[in-house]
C-alpha cells in the first residue's frame, strides 16, 4: 500500500489504527480523571470507524449495526462514569486517578 | 477530489487528536475531541454511512460531549497535575505506544484491503432503511438488551446523584464521623 495510492479501505484502517493508539496513549500518560475518559472515547470512536470500513468492504449492514450499539453502549457508559467522577470529585477534591487509592492496603 | 477529502479529514482528525492529548486545559481537549468526532463523522460520510455520521454528530458530539463540558465546568476546570508522578510511567507509557503504533499499523498496511469487494456498492441514499431492516430483523434481541441498559444506566446516574447528597447531609448532622472521615481521606 502506498501512502498516496488512490484512498482504500487500508487507508481508512490506517486511520483508525493511529486514532486508536493515540487513545491508548492519552490513557497511559494523563493522570486528569476526565482526560482519561475523554481517550477511551477516542478509542470507541477509533473502533466504530474500522467497523464501518469493513461493513463497507464486506457489503454488509452488520457492521453498522454494531456501531449502533456501540454508540448507544458509549452513552450509557458516559452518564455513569461523569457521574461517579462527580462523586469522587466530591469527595476527595481533585479527579487526578492517582489519588484514588483508598483501597490500597 | 475525494482523496483530497479523505487526506484532509484524516489529518484534522490526528492533529486534534493529539492536541486533545496534550493539551493542559480540560475545556480546550473536550473542544477538540469535537472537532475529532465531527472529522471520523466526515469519514462516516465517504464510507457511504450518513445515518451513522448524522448519529456521530448527534449523540456524540452533541450529547456526550456537551455533557463532558458540564463536568469541566462544574468542577472548576482544575488543571492539576497533568503528568503522572510515580517514576518511570511516562518513559514507560510512551515505549508501550510507541510498541502498540510500530505494531499495529504494519499490520494494517500489509493487508492491503482494497475496496468494495461485493457487487453491491452501498450508496447513501437507502442506508438508513438498510440499516433499520438489519436492525429490526437479525438484531432484536441485542436491541432490547440495549434498552435494559440505557434504563440501568439511568437508575446508576440517579443513585449516585443521590448518595452523595445523603453523605453531605450525614456529614451536616454528624460531625464526629466528619472528622474521622477526613482523617481517613487525608491519610
């Protein structure tokens, strides 16, 4: 594949492929709560892409159907974890993941 | 035409991704994740998936993120430590990524996957009919489990509001396990 051959599905999993390591590189350095959410979110998002590519490459419908319920599963998952972040920010002041060490023994 | 497009809305996508990343206030990362999804939207687009992208802007960028704002803003947008302190994470962390990128796309750009490869091209114009026959047909199930958990989900968000309400009237009334409990978090 070259990198500037006429745009196939590789380029759109090249995409998705760096968009997603980008995610797994926000989550392993930021140490801000909410930053770290915000990088899964990418990571979804990086996922949701590949399987819209390849529901185009296969000429199926499931793929997007499975971003359907990805998107709706990130929903769900938003509203409990900026809730439990409200929470822990309540309680300890800050929503750096490295001060939620409560359960260290 | 359309190549120039895919270039330039991947770029945008990376380079707000990153800047999402690095960036040290909170609002200006939620601001580019935005643009990140408005851009993977874009590209929903030129996969011949409008429905998705119209969701993509909707849900994503509309609500979720909005509701990413309301947290920043209600937590006073503190930018804190931005950086691990526990020795050798941030090495560490970057040879991990590096390792996950020189793996990864590799693998992607040595599959060369090369277009449509079924005679039906989809065009956008049926896309949300095909997509809600797929739905409503092969994926009943998995549909109604998704109602289950928006509905727990819901439940969640309520009882965690609420708990922490009946803590801070706990704390009003009882000062003595106030202060053991501040003891306790200050250890």
């Amino acid at each position: 594949m070259d990198a500037l051959s006429p745009v196939t599905t590789s380029h759109y999993l090249l995409v998705s492929a760096v968009l997603f390591s980008l995610g797994v590189m926000g989550v392993m350095l930021r140490r801000s709560a909410i930053i770290v959410f915000l990088c899964v979110e990418l990571m979804l998002n990086a996922v949701n892409l590949t399987f819209v590519a390849l529901s185009r490459e296969l000429g199926s419908m499931d793929g997007q159907v499975v971003v359907f319920f990805v998107m709706t599963l990130a929903a769900a998952e938003v509203a409990i974890g900026l809730a439990l972040i409200v929470a822990i920010f309540r309680t300890l002041g800050s929503t750096d993941v490295d001060d939620v060490a409560e359960m260290r023994g | 035409m359309s190549d120039f497009l895919f270039y330039l809305f991947s770029v945008v996508a990376v380079a707000a991704a990153i800047g999402m990343i690095l960036g040290r206030n909170a609002t200006y990362s939620v601001l580019l994740a935005v643009v990140n999804f408005a851009m993977v939207a874009m590209l929903y687009l030129m996969l011949g998936a409008p429905f998705l992208a119209a969701v993509q802007v909707i849900v994503y960028a509309g609500a979720i993120l909005v509701l990413f704002l309301f947290v920043v803003m209600l937590m006073g947008n503190d930018p804190g430590p931005t950086w691990e302190h526990i020795p050798l994470q941030r090495p560490l962390g970057l040879l991990f990524t590096i390792a996950l990128i020189a793996g990864l796309v590799p693998i992607v750009a040595l599959q060369n996957v090369t277009g449509p490869r079924s005679g039906q091209m989809m065009t956008g114009d049926d896309n949300p009919t095909r997509l809600g026959e797929a739905l409503f047909s092969g994926y009943v199930l998995p549909f109604e489990v998704t109602s289950l958990i928006l509905l727990v989900a819901i439940i969640g968000a309520i009882v965690l509001a609420k708990r922490s309400a009946y803590r801070e009237s706990r704390v009003e009334h009882l000062d003595v396990e106030d202060e053991t409990f501040e003891t306790a978090v200050a250890d």
